[in-house]
C-alpha cells in the first residue's frame, strides 16, 4: 500500500517514536514502507513519514551509486547508534517530507549500529560514507530531527517561507503528501 508522505511542519515529524514489541509482525509495513519510498523516488524512508510513530526505518541507496552501494537494501528496527568516528563530512541533503528543499549536513563518516531486522534477527554493523548518511538521516527522524535542525541559523532563516510554503501543503511534489494541523 503506497501511503502519502507526512510534510514538513507536522508534529509527529518532531516527535520521538517508540520501539516496536519484539516480534510484532510488521511485515506489512515494511512492504508499504518499500512500496511508498519506491514510489516517491526515494532512497530512505522512516516510520514517521507514514505518520507511524514507530522505530524504523528502510533504505536502498542503491540508486545513489550502483558501485559503492550496490545492494543496500536493508530494514532497521528498533536501531541504535554506538558510536560513531569521525571525520565530519558534508553533503547536500534532501528529504521527502520537505519537496525541492535541500541544505548540507554534517555528519560523521562512520557509524557502528545495533538493529533488528525484518526477521527479528539482531545485528550489529558498521557503515561508512554514503551508506552511514542514509542510515543517520533516516535514524534522525525515529529522534524526531530533520534536515533542517542541522543548519545554522541564517540559512534556516533564508529557508524559513519555503518550509512555511510546505507546511501549508504549497509543494510541487509528484507524490501524494499528507499535511497535518499542528
Ligand atoms: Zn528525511
């Protein structure tokens, strides 16, 4: 089931979403969530953006670079950080919740994250480059952070009417969203 992607400006975006009973079978969800990433041409999706507020998330980056990221598909549930090393790096970030926006991150390089996957089996591994941003941008919104928590002030400042204009539901996005009242 493709669902409309929560936008920018909802609450349930700023919320910090709960662990999921252990062996609760949320296959269903993982496919939607698949489904829905797929649909809206992206390469990471969390629970929230569904508006479950639920710890997990799905990637497959495999888009961004067909080499480096080949076969980056993965789901993770109730995931924790370790630790992470550095150095920083930045990249432009965009995000499916906030269309035709974008803005750089930084972000460790490297990351060690325990997970369950979508058999319940637990794991722990380490990532690196592209593959530990996607992780950690999607690990950002289960902590109820987005994109643009991690600017600096003047450039949240300069974004601040195109993110109201994407609260309002004003986005050329060519996928369905759902805007919700806060
Ligand atoms: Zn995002």
């Amino acid at each position: 089931m493709i669902y409309p992607i929560v936008a920018y400006g909802s609450p349930i975006l700023k919320q910090k979403s709960v662990p999921i009973h252990f062996q609760t079978n949320i296959q269903p969800l993982i496919d939607s969530m698949f489904e829905t990433m797929y649909h809206a041409g992206g390469v990471g999706l969390a629970a929230p953006q569904i508006n479950q507020r639920l710890c997990v998330f799905v990637v497959d980056a495999e888009p961004m670079d067909e080499v480096l990221l080949k076969g980056f598909k993965k789901v993770f549930i109730n995931p924790e950080i370790i630790t992470t090393s550095g150095p920083d790096i930045v990249f432009e970030e965009g995000c499916l919740s906030i269309p035709g926006v974008r803005g750089q991150v930084w972000r460790p390089e490297n990351i060690i994250i325990k997970y369950y996957d979508q058999n319940w089996q637990l794991h722990q591994e380490s990532f690196s480059g592209m593959a530990a941003r996607v992780i950690q941008h999607e690990y950002d919104h289960l902590q109820g952070i987005l994109v643009p928590d991690h600017w600096a002030v003047l450039k949240r400042k300069l974004m601040e009417g195109k993110l109201k204009a994407i609260s309002k539901g004003i986005t050329k996005a060519d996928y369905r969203m759902l805007f919700l009242k806060k």
